[in-house]
C-alpha cells in the first residue's frame, strides 16, 4: 500500500486532518480552500474515501456531536496516516526535484530558437 | 423531515443496510450542510450520480470481496485482450487470405468488418492498463461495451456483415462487465496472463490452419476450438480446480475460477441452445454450471462471513 501512489482527493483529506480533526463538511471547505478552488469533494466520494483510509487505519472517526438535528461526526488522522502523508509528500518532492533538473538542463540554443519563433 | 431529506434518504438506499446503519446520518447531515451552503433545495445532479455510482460499488464490494473481483478482472482483461489480438489477426485482417473470395468483401475500410473496432478498444484497454493509466484503461473498457452495443446495432441496421458472431460481441461485452468489476492486479500478472493466452490460442490456430490462404469467419472459434464439447470439457476442468481450491482453503481464487468461467459457461450455453442432438454433453455441462455457480455461492458466503466477524469491516 505504501509504495501507491495516492490519489489526489485521498492526499487533501489526509492533508487537511493533518492540522487537526473535522466533520464532513469542515473537510470539503478545508480541501477546496487548500487547493485554492480545484478539488471540490462530492459527499459520496469523500464518505467512500474515509471509508477506505479507516480499513487502512489512515484516519479514525473521533466522536459525534447533534447540530441543529443533523450528526456531525468527525474524523482524525492516525499516526500511520500521518506517516502514509509523509511518505507521499516525499515523492511528490523527489518527482519534483528529478523533473526540475531535466527543465534546467534544457540546452540554451534550443531556448533560444524557440524563444526566438514565438 | 424536509423534503430534501426525504430525497437525500431515497438515494442513500442504494447503499448496503449495514452501511447505512453505520453511515447514513453522518452522510445525510454532510449533505444537507452542503446544501444549504449551495443554498440548493433538491440534491444536484453531481451528487445524484456520485451517489448512485459509489452506493453501487459498496454494494457490490460488500457481496463480492475485492481480491476476488480484481482477479476476476485481471483474468478478464488478459484473456479478452488475447483473443482480440488474435482475432483480429485472424478474422479482422487477415492480410494472407486476399484471395479467399470471401474475402473480397471486406465492409470496412482494408478490414473484413467493423470488429476492429471492438478489438481496438481492448487493445488500448490493455496498453493504458500497462502503462499504469488505470483510470483512462477503464474508459476504454467501458467504450468496448458501448461499441458492442454499437455493433449490435448497427448489424442490425445494415442487414449484418461478414463475420463478427453475436457469440463474440456478448462474449467480450461480458469480459468487459468483469474487467470494469474490479481493478487488475499486477501490470506484470497481467501481461504474462496476455501473453500465456494469446500464444495458446495462436498455437491453436496455427495447428487448426486458420492463418492459411482460406479466410476462417470469428463463428470458426465458437465451432471448433471453442465448440460446446471443448468448452464443456473445459468447464468441467475448471469446476474440478475450483473444488480442489477450496479443499486447499483457497476461498479467493476458486471464487476467481468459478467467476471468470461464467462468461464461458455463457458461451457454451448460446453454443447448446443453437445446435441439436447434444443432449448428454448439454445435461453434463448443464450440472457442471450449476455446480459451479453453488460453489461461487457457498465461498461468497463463506467469505462474507468472515468479513462480517472482522470488526474492522
């Protein structure tokens, strides 16, 4: 499991239980204000994804609470989350790095020639 | 209870009862803060699907453990992708018989008929699988469906073609239903799997002549090689795997053999019923299916079992 790469929904829940627990609703705020408008979760997806991460013991549900009639319930990041996150954003960096060296090491006359077409 | 409650509860049915009775409240209170955050007053047509796609998938996943589906769908994805290859070599093209006058009519483009098509799209179902493009391998799948469908309309319209049996198109339509059931193992199983396939269905093909100057229709497959005495044979021998699988305890994978042999016993069944005079192979193979459909009952229920004492389920 450790060696998946995560999907990109799984990443911001993971992310945004990281700076502490919240209920559905919190998470889809958090989420879509972390990647500034990108990732907008629809309930099913993210109830199917916390689901997942609780089999894998990723996230854990961390009591309930009645507002206004409705169940809030919410969740927290586990320290296996918290490690299965870690993991993840040092990939992501390495892919990073690897891919920047490659965009520096573009030889300058074919930025030229093409800097001089546009 | 508001309206958009009543609603919300109506699709929530489409979950499992046990999931619900875990879920449903959370879930119905995340929705009716979502929408009264949209200021919506009935669920949006997103949320309608996403929620009819995911309580269909927890279903499914609660009936059929996932290791099952994903290597019902890796055995799928292997041997429907083999046999397009080799189909489509063989039926499709078959550039060595250009002078079979059956030949001669060849109702689309440079290829015999529109099946290409179909088999293309596994093909690519493959490939995008191989590359790691799961998501996209999907889609191709599920287009292989819609061409299926497509095909068998078209057939229709047009007053049929030369070749491309109705026994193939429902055959990989089936094959394409368990490949999008679950998500194939290992890119590497996968492609040995491909590989162990299409080299077997080559050799048989080679030794049948089918890649002589005559041009063999895809219905020679069902008839010979596949034919209703072959593949009853072929059942029995996987029933027999099956059981020896669960005598070894070996819950998943007789539930992969049994599950990946329907669309088969499918074939076989199509095969009995258009042709006469076989009754003692049709009963034997008949008990043969019905067995096996025992045993994929029996190890579900077994397995389902175990998932219910495993509290982290």
């Amino acid at each position: 499991m450790a060696d998946t790469e995560m999907r990109e929904p799984t990443l911001f829940i993971l992310a945004s239980l990281a700076s502490g627990q919240k209920h559905g609703y919190a998470m889809i705020h958090d989420v879509a204000a972390l990647s500034d408008g990108r990732v907008r979760l629809k309930v099913a997806t993210l109830y199917a994804a916390l689901g997942r991460l609780g089999t894998q013991g990723l996230v854990a549900p961390a009591g309930e609470e009645s507002v206004d009639g409705r169940l809030r319930r919410y969740y927290a990041l586990t320290e296996p989350g918290s490690e299965a996150l870690e993991r993840e954003l040092q990939r992501i960096e390495a892919n990073a790095r690897q891919l920047r060296s490659r965009l520096q090491a573009r030889p300058a006359s074919m930025r030229a020639a093409l800097g001089g077409a546009a | 209870m508001s309206t958009l409650e009543a609603r919300y509860r109506a699709l929530l049915r489409v979950y499992p009862r046990a999931w619900r009775a875990a879920n449903e409240e959370a879930v119905l209170g995340t929705l009716l803060d979502v929408a009264d955050g949209e200021g919506r007053l009935s669920p949006s047509a997103r949320e309608t699907i996403a929620l009819l796609g995911n309580g269909l998938a927890t279903r499914l996943g609660a009936s059929l453990p996932a290791p099952v589906r994903d290597g019902v769908a890796t055995v799928a994805l292997a041997t429907g992708a083999a046999l397009s290859l080799v189909f489509f070599l063989a039926h499709g093209w078959a550039p060595w018989a250009a002078r079979d006058p059956m030949v001669v009519v060849r109702t689309f483009g440079p290829f015999v008929n529109p099946g290409v098509l179909l088999y293309a799209a596994w093909l690519i179902a493959l490939a995008l699988f191989l590359f790691g493009w799961r998501r996209a391998a999907r889609i191709a799948l599920a287009a292989s469906v819609a061409t299926a469908i497509g095909l068998v309309a078209a057939s229709h319209v047009t007053g049929g073609w030369a070749g491309l049996s109705s026994t193939t198109i429902g055959f990989l339509g089936l094959l394409a239903l368990l490949g999008l059931g679950g998500t194939p193992v290992a890119p590497r199983m996968t492609l040995v799997g491909f590989g162990v396939a299409t080299a077997a269905l080559a050799g048989v093909y080679a030794g049948l002549g089918v890649f002589g100057a005559r041009y063999h229709g895809d219905h020679f497959f069902w008839l010979v090689p596949a034919g209703i005495s072959n593949l009853g044979i072929a059942l029995v021998l996987a029933l027999l795997l099956a059981s020896a699988l669960l005598v070894a305890r070996n819950d998943t994978a007789a539930a992969v053999v049994v599950i990946a042999s329907l669309p088969w016993a499918a074939a076989w069944a199509v095969g009995s019923l258009t042709s006469r005079g076989e009754e003692g192979m049709a009963l034997l193979v008949a008990t043969a299916v019905c067995a096996s459909l025992l045993i994929g009952a029996t190890t579900l229920r077994r397995a389902a079992a175990v998932a219910a004492a495993d509290p982290s389920h």
